[in-house]
C-alpha cells in the first residue's frame, strides 16, 4: 500500500467520533452495521480521498480494486485495538454474520 494511502486510513479510520460508533456498535452486536462503516463506507471515502489527492477520478475502479482489501485490513486492526476486541472475535463473528444472511 502506498504511504500516503496508509497516512490518509490510518487518520480517517482513527477518528475518535467514528471510532465511538463503531464500540457502541460491537457493544450491541451490531455486526452488520459495524461491517458496513468499516468495509464499505469508511474504505470508500478513503479511497476516494486518495484518488482525488493524486489526480484521479473520483473513486478511481482500479484503485479501489487494488487496495480495498488493504484499506479494510487496516480498519479492523484499528477497530480491535481501540475496542481491545481481539481479530478472531471480529473475524468468528463476520463469520456468523454472513452465516445468517
């Protein structure tokens, strides 16, 4: 992942008010909720933050298929070490999830 891509995830996704979300979310096991803010709409506007900084369109498709994974894998880290959730809860329950859908 490019480093200015990493500086722009780390900084969004570390925001005390979106981080204060995504506890009250965990804390009600709101798991697709909390799934959502993290993989869809946070990497989105990361990615796209990174793609107009670097005179991309808006949402570039290629970026975003290129590091989309990378974004989110840095979101959940920066979730569970905020919440003290540890990445096999996170994961065991994204699981669960995606079991009952």
């Amino acid at each position: 992942m490019d480093q200015r891509l990493r500086e722009i995830a780390e900084y969004r996704y570390s925001q005390k008010a979106y981080l204060t979300v995504l506890f009250d979310l965990a804390l009600e096991e709101q798991w697709f909720d909390l799934q959502h803010m993290i993989q869809h709409d946070m990497a989105k506007a990361v990615i796209a933050d990174y793609s107009l900084e670097i005179g991309q369109d808006y949402l570039n498709q290629e970026l975003y298929f290129a590091y989309w994974e990378e974004v989110i894998q840095l979101g959940w880290d920066i979730f569970c070490r905020h919440t003290g959730l540890s990445r096999q809860k996170v994961d065991s329950s994204l699981a669960k999830l995606a079991a009952d859908i």
